[in-house]
C-alpha cells in the first residue's frame, strides 16, 4: 500500500532538504498542532452556554461536588 510507505518518503524528502527548508518544516508543523488545538479550544468556549443551560440546575448541583 502506499500508506505503508509513507512514513519512508517523508524521511527521504526531509533528508534531501536544506537546513533551512528543514526549519521551515518544522514551523509548518508546529503550527499544525497550535491549529488543532486552538480549534479545541475555540469549540469547548462555543459549548460553554448551551452546556450551563443544561448542567446549571439544582438536581445537578451534587454531581458539581465529585
């Protein structure tokens, strides 16, 4: 499959780069992982009111406590 070898490849393509290309790289994929979390974030801050609507009630208020 070329799933198989995928993980070769990009050894390969990043061993044939420039230092600096390399750096570039590495700064593409850091901000993939800062993306994926701010978009993380931004939902959990998007379902804060729906979910206080729901869990925001006294026969709930116990569980606040565990």
């Amino acid at each position: 499959m070329v799933e198989d070898r995928l993980p070769q490849r990009l050894a390969d393509n990043l061993l044939a780069r420039s230092s600096a290309q390399l750096g570039e790289v590495e700064a593409f994929v850091d901000r993939l992982g800062l993306s994926e979390r701010a978009l993380v974030r931004a939902a959990m801050a998007a379902s804060q009111p729906a979910f206080a609507a729901i869990w925001g009630n006294r026969e709930d208020a116990a569980y606040d406590l565990l």
